[in-house]
C-alpha cells in the first residue's frame, strides 16, 4: 500500500483536522464505519469521517460527515476513496488518527441516504 500527503484546506473536520494539518493517507486501505478517509468528489477532493458504510451493487456507498459543528452529509462510492487517514501532522509533530463513531450521526446517514435513494429513483 502506497501512502500520500494531503494538505487540508477547510474547516470541517476541526477540531480533528485543522487548516494547515497535513494528513496522511494510506492508499488501498480498507475504509470502515469511524475512520477518516479522502474522497475525489465533484473534482475535489474531500477529507471526512466515514459514518456509514451500506453495500451497493457489487461496491460500497459511503456516508461522509466533517466533524464541525453543522458540517453537510455527502455520498460517495467506494471507487471515489483516495486512502483512509493514518496520521497528522502538525506544527506540534505528527499524531496517528483515530476512529470513532457518534450514534447520532448514524441516525442522520440513515435519513440523508433515504433522501438520496428517494431523490435517484425519482430521477430515473
């Protein structure tokens, strides 16, 4: 597995990351509900926590949320993941990332997966 650095550039994810920190991604790591992963969405690429993980014709859809207070929900498919986040570095030296989940975000991938399903059958 190959790593890579990525320079975070908004606040969603503070207090975990900051503008500035340095993330470090390991490529081709298995990606699971807590961890912090980068994602290439819309020609961005995105560092958010993974809240939900659901099956999906043959792949995976993944639930993102940044950790800051009002931070928006996002949905992406298992081959738009660039790496799960391993590491931080910041001023202070580097500090590895840690998972954890809140049961409330699960309750709110839930009903922002419902609207996105409901919203992709109404535009087939």
């Amino acid at each position: 597995m190959t790593e890579r650095r990525v320079v975070i550039a908004g606040g969603s994810m503070a207090p975990t990351l900051d503008i500035g920190d340095v993330a470090l991604l390991r490529e081709g790591a298995r990606v699971r509900c807590g961890d912090v992963a980068a994602f290439r969405s819309r020609g961005q690429v995105i560092v958010h926590r993974v809240v939900l993980v659901i099956p999906w014709r043959g792949g995976a859809r993944m639930i993102h949320r940044g950790d800051a207070l009002g931070a928006g929900y996002g949905v992406v498919g298992a081959s738009e993941v660039l790496g799960r986040v391993v590491a931080v570095e910041r001023a202070a030296g580097r500090e590895p990332m840690r998972r954890h989940v809140r049961p409330l975000d699960l309750l709110r991938a839930a009903a922002n997966l419902g609207t996105h399903l409901c919203a992709n059958q109404r535009a087939s």
